[in-house]
C-alpha cells in the first residue's frame, strides 16, 4: 500500500507548507489513511524503556545483576488544528459518547528535507484514550488546538 507524501508546497492555495516534515497515518481496517488526519503540528510520547527486575539468582549482595521483564511505552500525544469532518475526530466522538472503541495501526514517518521518508514508527493497536480542547478565548485569535493521546501495544522504530 503506498502511504501519500504530505504537501511540503508553500502554495498557500494546496497547503501551509510542513517545515516539521512529518507525517502521522492512521491505518484503519486496511483503509488508505484518510488526507485529513495525517497533519500534526506536534507529536511527543516518542519514548520506550526495558523494566528490569533483580536476578534472584545473584551470589552477591554488593552487585545485583538485572534481568530485562518486558518493555513499556509513553503514551503517544498529537496536537493540531481542530478538524470538522475527519474520520479520526469521529472516532473519537464515539468513544467518548458511545464507550465503543476500535483500534487502529498508526505510523508516524519523518521526511528529510527532499520529502524522502527516513525514519518510521509503528505503533500497533493505538487507540485514543484521551482528548483535549484549547480554551475558548474570544479575545485571542489563536486557532482552536485538539490534543489527543494514544495508547499502544507495541512500537516499532524502522529506519528507511
């Protein structure tokens, strides 16, 4: 399945250009990810680390030896503009509404300069657990930020 590059243009008329040079795609149901939801100003929770318990079989007890016990995750949080009409925010209304979840893939890819992916993350079975609105500020002409944040089972790092 081909994975479309985001629009790196200047045009103001095809897009604001993307000068962080990455893009987030949802992989629904084998589905192409839908143009709406691949652009994110922010993406953090890019993070993984071994929990480790003591070896009970260690002779001493000045050094103790740790063994690996499996692997967690950060939570994975995006940012962006508010979305009317995407798929992913309709997902999200029916969880929060409904209590119905579905799980989805998610990959993250970085671009260099030339809009070559590089760098690639997998996240299996990502599913929203968290969503947030900026304030309302009539006073401010900022635009309306959603954050969502995503649980994972499992993150692959894949460089291209």
């Amino acid at each position: 399945m081909a994975i479309p590059l985001p629009n790196l243009s200047a045009n103001p008329l095809v897009g604001q250009p993307m000068n962080h040079r990455f893009g987030v795609f949802f992989l629904a149901h084998g589905m192409i990810p839908n143009p709406l939801d691949i652009r994110f100003q922010e993406v953090s929770g890019l993070e993984a680390s071994v929990n480790t318990r003591d070896d009970p079989s260690a002779a001493s007890s000045l050094a103790q030896k740790k063994i690996p016990n499996g692997i967690s995750y950060v939570d994975l949080v995006l940012k962006r503009g508010m979305v009317l009409g995407s798929p992913l925010r309709q997902q999200v209304q029916t969880i929060f509404n409904d209590f119905a979840f579905t799980r989805s893939d998610v990959l993250l890819t970085i671009y260099s300069e030339l809009a070559i992916p590089t760098t690639t993350f997998f996240f299996h079975e990502a599913m929203p657990i968290s969503w947030q609105m900026s304030s309302l500020d009539g006073t401010s002409e900022e635009f309306l930020i959603e954050t969502l944040k995503l649980t994972y089972t499992r993150m692959r790092l894949l460089t291209l």
